[in-house]
C-alpha cells in the first residue's frame, strides 16, 4: 500500500498538526444514533447465508471513506498521507475458543473494504474471526509479531514495541510497515455489554486512542441496537436504534467534514439496498 503525502495541506492543518502532537489527544467524539428498522428488515430480507449487523457497518464504514479519502489518511511524523484502500480492524473476543488459551482478544483485519460487496465483506468478515479464534492469524505481520510477543519478557515487549513506533515516523519505513498490515481505521462493539442490561440503555462513551504504533484517521463504536422513543414526524414512537461511537482525528479533518461523514454514515445504514443492491451483491462503481 503506498502512502502518498499531501503535497500542500492547509494553514490549519499545518498548524494541527503541531498542536495535537503526541502526547496531545487530537480526537474528537460524536456520539449519534441511527434509525435502524430499515436495515434489520434489509439484513432479514437477503436470506442465508445470514449478513450480520457488524458486516453491514463494516462495509458502510468502507463505502463513507472512500467518498470522503481525507479521513481515511495518516499522520506519520509529522506529515498527513493519503491511502489508497480502506483496511478495517476489529477487536475479537478469543475467549472461550482455541485462541483463548493464550490471549484473551485477537484483531481481524478486512482489507479494501470499499472494492467489496456487502455479502464479500461478510465473507471475509466470518473468515478472519474464525481465523482468529483458531489461533491461526491471517496476517503475516500480525503473525509475526504475536509470535515475538508471545512469552517475551516485559523488556523485550517494550523494546520491540519501541522500535515499531520509531519506525513508524519514518516514511520509507512506516510504508512498508503499512504494506504489510494496511488498516485505517477501526470498528469495535463499544458498550455492547451495557446495550443488552434490562433497565439501561447506552448513551455515549469517550475512548482514548493512543498515538504510537499505527495510526489510524477514525475510529466507530457501536453497541446493541436499542427501542428508543424517537420523534418521527412530529410525533413519539419506538424504534430500533443503533447507538455508534465517532472518533476523527482533528488534524485530518473538521467537524464539518465530521458532522458530514456521519450524515452519510446514517444514511446508507437507513437505506442499505441503495448502497449495496437488493442482494447484497452491488460494488462499487
């Protein structure tokens, strides 16, 4: 995956790029919630083999970044580059499975996520978490890695960390780093424990992303979908919603652009057989 620097970003976003440095948190935090009956009777509707909610989001998050390619780059150093795929990573419970033995949360990787059917990232989707909690990590890197971390003493955990994150503000080594393990942002189920809590709904959380490693321009959580009391046209009523969890990088973009990708987020989610056809099937143009 080749990284390509911006050739001459903004004022504003030269001199964010100063004022959110590291140890600086540059995220900002949009709690929403979307109407989701639409979706669940579209997910419903495209029969087996079965779609699930977290695939549904996952390609939507990839169909909104590719329209908006600004919030789909990364900081390395001190320079803003573009990417050429979105690559999604989600967090994976291992316990209880084969994995589980030796970690307790595993990482899926779905690469070009915006080049992908619904049904496809489903696919791919279902492959990497069974994958995943098998032990049998697809990524090379990743693979790698867990195998040098795994049983190391804390001080070789640290120094190897270490000096992934040196590399990753140098250019010519943070794209080879990115070749190998090409994700831009990330989807996790934020608060889902408390989504499915009799008496309690979910309203919003505030998560901190550390800046060292790899860097990634969003981050989405959602948790369980919920019966709200919502006001549609003019009036009260109970609807399925999805409560999600939007963090950008101020230094990427504004909260307009911000207030924007949401927008689009909500509304391909409102009405999913526009985005991916009938069947599940559409790509992109």
């Amino acid at each position: 995956m080749a990284l390509r620097p911006v050739p001459d970003p903004s004022v504003a976003r030269r001199a964010l790029l100063w004022w959110f440095a590291w140890p600086s948190n540059p995220y900002v935090t949009v709690n929403f919630a979307v109407e989701f009956s639409g979706a669940l009777a579209y997910l419903e509707g495209l029969g087996e083999p079965r779609v699930s909610v977290g695939a549904l989001i996952a390609a939507t998050i990839g169909r909104v970044l590719e329209e908006h390619p600004q919030a789909n780059a990364r900081i390395v150093g001190r320079r803003i580059v573009t990417s050429e795929h979105v690559g999604i990573a989600m967090p994976v419970n291992l316990l209880g499975h084969a994995a589980g033995e030796r970690r307790e949360v595993g990482m899926a990787l779905v690469e070009k996520v915006e080049t992908l059917s619904l049904r496809e990232v489903a696919a791919a989707s279902r492959a990497t978490v069974r994958a995943e909690r098998a032990g049998a990590t697809e990524n090379p890197f990743m693979r790698q890695l867990l195998g040098i971390l795994e049983g190391a003493p804390q001080r070789v955990v640290d120094a190897t960390l270490a000096t992934i994150d040196r590399a990753m503000d140098r250019s010519a080594l943070a794209e080879r780093i990115y070749g190998r393990y090409p994700v831009t942002t990330a989807l996790s189920n934020a608060g889902a424990a408390i989504g499915k809590t009799p008496g309690m709904i979910f309203r919003g959380a505030d998560i901190a992303i550390p800046q060292r490693l790899v860097h990634i321009g969003t981050f989405w959580g959602v948790t369980s979908i919920q019966q709200e009391v919502v006001v549609l046209d003019g009036a009260p009523a109970v609807r399925p919603m999805l409560p999600v969890l939007f963090l950008f990088d101020h230094r990427l973009i504004d909260g307009v652009m911000g207030a924007r990708i949401a927008a689009r987020f909500g509304a391909i989610l409102r009405d999913p057989a526009a985005a991916f056809g009938a069947d599940g099937e559409r790509r992109p143009a």
